[in-house]
C-alpha cells in the first residue's frame, strides 16, 4: 500500500520540486518506509512507498518503464500479476524486479488502457506517456483504493493525489467548500463521489478512467460495472460449491506477501469464513485481531474468541477503554472532508493492534452489500411489499395514525410507511438516509438552509438505481450498495483508519469475480424472507458451526449514544454550542434543545450529533485552523 500524488506543471507555475515532496509527506503515513519524485517540464509525479512485496531497491518509485516512456506512480496490490508476469516472459520480456508494478508497466506499454481489465487488485495509479505529453490515471473496479483529483475546468490544470490533503498542499487549489456537499454529507454520513465537500476537488469513480493529453482537457471513461444480466445455469448446491472455491482462490491471492500477515477477526461470518479459509492455506498459525467494549450490546469478542478457537489461530484481542475523545480529535487528519461513521473509531483501533503485529490483514469487507447481509434490505424488501399491494387509501390512513405519537413503534410505522409510500428510488434512500429533511432543516441555520435551492440529495442514490432499471428490489439495492455506500463510505473508513497506521488491508470477499458471481445468482440465493447472505452462510457452513452462523447480526458499532451523556458532553459542548463558527453552517439554539433532549434520555439522537460533531473537528482542523 502506498500513497500517490501529482500534477500537470503547466497549471500550476508555481509548484515546483519542494511542493510536490511536501504533497508526498503530508500522505507518508501511507507510505513510510520509502519516497521518491518525478519531474519535468509537463508533469510531477510524486511515491510514498509501504513496501509489500520486493522490499529491495528495485521496486521503487516513480518507475520508468524498459524504453524509458513510461513512468508510474502506483499504490495498491494486483493479485494475479505472478501469472500476468509468466505470460509477458513466455513472450520475451525481461524484468528487473519482482513487483506488481512492473507488471502494470509493462502491460500498459503494449494494451494501453485496456489492460485495466486484466487486473484483479485494488489501485490506484497514473502514468505519464512522455512521448505523447498525456497523463493516465486509474481506479480499482471496487473503489477499495482512493484516488482525487483537481480539474478547474480549464485546460491542462489538474492535480491528482490519494488524499485530499495533499492537493491542498498547492497553493493555487481553493479550499471552496461546496455547499451541497453538506446536505450529502447529511444524508449519508460521507460525501458521495464524484463530489467532495470542496468545489473543483472530485473523486474518480471506481471502475473509471481518466486521460489528459498536454493542452487538452480530461476524459473520463468507465471500464468496468457489475452486470445482472448473465444468469446462472447451476444449481444451488453447484453455485455453494463453485462459491466457495472462487472465494477460496480469492483469499490464497491475497496472502501473497514478503511482509507478516494476519487477519481482521469479529466473529461474524463474512470475517470468520475467510479466517477459516486462510487456516486451509497455510501451515503456521493464522495471525487474528478483534477489539472489544465493556458494554455487552456492542462488544463480539467473545465471538471472535470462539472463532479463534476453532481454528487455532494467533488470536490478540484490545478493549477500547482510554477516552475516546483522544481517538476522535485524531480523526479529521485522516478523513479530509466531513465523515460520520462512527465506527471508524474500532476500526483505527483494531488497525492499530494489527499494525504491533503484521503489515497486512484481510477483511470481511463486502460480504453484506454483495450476498444481502443488512438488517435494511430486509426492511426495504417489506416496504415494497407494501408499496406493492396495499392500496394508497389505506397507506395515506396508517401515515395519519403514525404520526399520532411518538414512540417507538409509531416511529418503525411511519418510517415503513413513508418508505411504502414514495417510489422505489425514493424509499430506497428514505430507508438509508440518516437525517430527514426535517431535521436537516430543523439543525441547519436558516442562511446557509436558503443555499440549497431545492437541492436533493436523493440523486446519487437514484443515477444508480435507475441504470439497473428491469430488476428484481433486491438486485436494484445491492448494485445501489456497491457502487455509493460501499466505496464512498465502507471502503473510505477502511483505508483512511488502516493508512492511518500503516497497515495494508485486503478483501476478498471484493473480489471483483465474486461480485459477478453474485451477480449471475437469483435474488432468494441472497435473500429468503427474513434470511440473509443465505447462499454464503451456506457455504460458511462448511468451516464453522450453525449457532455462530445464524446468530444475530451486530454489526461493528460503538455505544455512542451512552458517550455523549458522559464523556462526550463537554466535548460537544466546545466543539459545537460554544464554537461561534458552527453558526455559519447550524442552528446552535436548535441544536442545543436536541442535545438536552438526548441527555435526559427521551430521545436517542446520536447519530445526528456524531454528524454535527463530526463536521466541527473537520472545519477547526482544515477551515477555521488555516484562516485565522
């Protein structure tokens, strides 16, 4: 895992060689152990290196390629470049190291983009063609791996880095902060792509391309998307078969390695199937981290425990218990823009443990969006049951009724109705967003409400769910998941926490032949009434015990809600109703009657707290910091 960054030299006249190394130090926690630069008069490029495989010399960057017209900078790891690699030698090509990123050279030199579709990895990467002055950057077919970029509009003028941060590291790049953004972010927790929370600063989209050629402008171009319509001939017990060998290879790829490597162990199954799966690869004990909590309803170590027993791993488990204040002021460093999720806090510490003992972990990752694994896309699934058959007369009455009281099962009516009531796309996002538009117009301050024009942030769910038009609910939410919750807010959590202590973590669940694989399966393989992931629990099945299997999902969370009546009241207090900027942005009156109320118990509303929080450390570390 690395960090990339770099420019086109003629947009930014002031951004020389000392600019570019500082792009590279401010992302070095991505990559530690080396960095180097390239520069010439069209282009900069910038490495920070966290050596993976071939720790020597040979595998640094920026690489030229063999004929010297080729340069790369490149951050991630392509699974399936030893069998790329013997394909390119049976042809005569000589290589100088053993690293997947000469093998990328060296197939761009010969296919150009459509190399990209013999990866099977997670990158991110940009090469520059020195003979025909144009840049190329790519992004993973997942989005597992980050990658923005600075286009004004204008011409040549774009910068490209892993990380928010290290664009603003020129000068010339405006922190403009994009009003709508905020609206995003509170609906969703993150900033959906291609959007950040600062204008003319965008995310290129997972299986997406972009090229510039010197004096033109970019083109972005997509080569790749999950397709439904080629359908499955095999018979479930064929396809539990066939899944389990295709997961299989995908996790003996990514235990390739010259560095210590281990695992993320929560006892669920998707973590669990894949320990199991590492256990049958390897001789050695399987190196395994859990986090635990003191409160029970959020704590699986025990779980995990029994997991690790089972297949006798190197098991280390660490309970969360210094204050979680010095966790979360760490937090906006690594994020760059407004992000909620507060499990990003378990995240950074169970990284932080890997990190005492290996250099690379794999991951569940993927398993819930791919085979239909959460709680809501059961809730949903009844919603359109409702949207489907029971008439609007009777909908518009249990909606009156609903809204006659306020507890909690008036609450779980009106969300089902409301959800039952709008179109699909509508329901789909009511059911995902985390803030309604009341509450967005109740917390925010009337100047910055009047901004927004009617913007609705329900668009990004709807791009997506419209391409899929024709099928079945449930496939229409999975490809809904995968292509904004899963890269804009799962996978950003786990690259900015892991990065954060230099930890690589890998997925293989995110295989990209897994999610196709899945996606040639029937809906009820995925889900069957209340029975989720049911043709991956089957194929769980075969490594682990039925109570762990079919145990209640819990999710990776943390006890927010008991946080913010104790240690995180006085931190609340700083950061939001006594932080005068917050007026620009909330209505702190409003905010503060919220606040009491979650205090005294009659209501939980720590998400929109962590939300408002979250949005403050953000601003004090990037805007109110480097204003005054």
């Amino acid at each position: 895992m690395c960090g990339i960054a770099g420019y086109m030299c003629a947009g930014f006249p002031d951004a020389d060689i000392s600019v570019l190394k500082k792009m590279g130090q401010t992302i070095s926690h991505r990559g530690p152990d080396a960095s180097g630069e390239y520069i010439d008069e069209y282009v900069a490029l910038g490495h920070q290196r966290l050596s993976i495989v071939d720790l020597s010399s040979a595998g640094a960057q920026p690489m030229t390629s063999l004929n010297q017209r080729y340069v790369i900078v490149f951050n991630g790891e392509i699974y399936n470049f030893l069998e790329l690699r013997s394909v390119l030698e049976s042809k005569g090509v000589i290589f100088r190291s053993r690293t997947d990123t000469e093998v990328i050279l060296t197939l761009f030199e010969t296919e150009g983009p459509s190399c990209l579709q013999r990866l099977n990895g997670m990158f991110a990467l940009a090469i520059w063609d020195k003979q025909e002055r144009s840049l190329f950057i790519a992004r993973d077919r997942i989005g597992k791996k980050p990658l923005y970029y600075y286009h004004d509009g204008r011409g040549s003028n774009l910068a490209f880095a892993s990380e928010i941060k290290a664009l603003l590291q020129i000068g010339s790049i405006p922190k403009t902060i994009d009003q709508t953004a905020l609206l995003d972010y509170m609906a969703y927790l993150h900033i959906p792509a291609p959007k950040t929370i600062y204008k003319n600063i965008y995310k290129l989209l997972p299986g997406h391309y972009l090229q510039l050629n010197f004096d033109s402008v970019p083109i972005i171009s997509e080569y790749w998307d999950v397709l439904f319509s080629k359908t499955t001939h095999s018979t479930f017990n064929e396809s539990v078969e066939e899944l389990l060998n295709l997961v299989s290879n995908a996790t003996a790829s990514r235990m390739i390695s010259d560095v210590p490597l281990g695992a993320f162990l929560s006892g669920g199954v998707d973590s669990s199937l894949i320990v199991g799966l590492m256990s049958n690869h390897v001789s050695d004990r399987v190196k395994t981290c859990s986090i635990g909590f003191s409160d029970k309803k959020h704590d699986e170590s025990a779980y995990a425990r029994q997991v690790a027993d089972i297949f006798k791993t190197d098991h280390r488990e660490y309970f969360v218990t210094e204050s979680m204040v010095d966790t979360i002021k760490l937090l906006p460093k690594y994020f760059d823009e407004p992000f909620a999720d507060s499990s990003a806090i378990p995240t950074y510490h169970v990284s932080r443990l890997a990190k005492k003992f290996v250099t690379v972990a794999l991951s569940g990752d993927g398993g819930d969006e791919t085979f239909g694994g959460y709680d809501r896309y059961v809730t949903e699934l009844v919603e359109n049951v409702f949207r489907e058959n029971v008439p609007s007369v009777v909908l518009n009455l249990l909606n009156v009724i609903s809204g006659c009281g306020s507890g909690m099962y008036q609450k779980k009516l009106s969300t089902l109705v409301s959800g039952a009531m709008a179109d699909p796309a509508m329901g789909f996002y009511k059911t995902n967003s985390h803030a309604t538009d009341h509450e967005m117009k109740l917390i925010l301050s009337s100047d910055m409400y009047s901004t927004f024009n009617n913007y609705d942030p329900s668009w990004h769910i709807r791009k997506y769910w419209d391409r899929v038009k024709g099928e079945d609910h449930m496939t229409r939410m999975s490809y809904t998941e995968l292509k904004s919750t899963l890269p804009d807010g799962i996978l950003v959590k786990v690259d900015r926490m892991s990065m954060a202590n230099s930890l690589e973590v890998r997925s293989p669940l995110l295989d990209y032949r897994v999610i196709e694989l899945a996606g040639s399966m029937p809906s009820k393989w995925k889900i069957n009434r209340r029975n989720k992931k049911v043709i991956l629990k089957e194929v769980a099945k075969l490594n682990l015990p039925s109570p762990l299997i079919n145990r209640k999902k819990q999710g990776f969370t943390v006890p927010l809600d008991n946080w913010f009546r104790n240690e995180l009241k006085p931190f609340f207090f700083e950061n939001v109703l006594n932080e005068e900027g917050m007026r620009d942005y909330f209505d702190v009156d409003n905010l503060k009657i919220i606040f009491e109320s979650h205090l005294r118990g009659s209501n939980d509303y720590s998400t929109l707290l962590w939300m408002v929080l979250s949005f403050s450390l953000w601003w004090n570390e990037y805007i109110s910091t480097q204003s005054n």
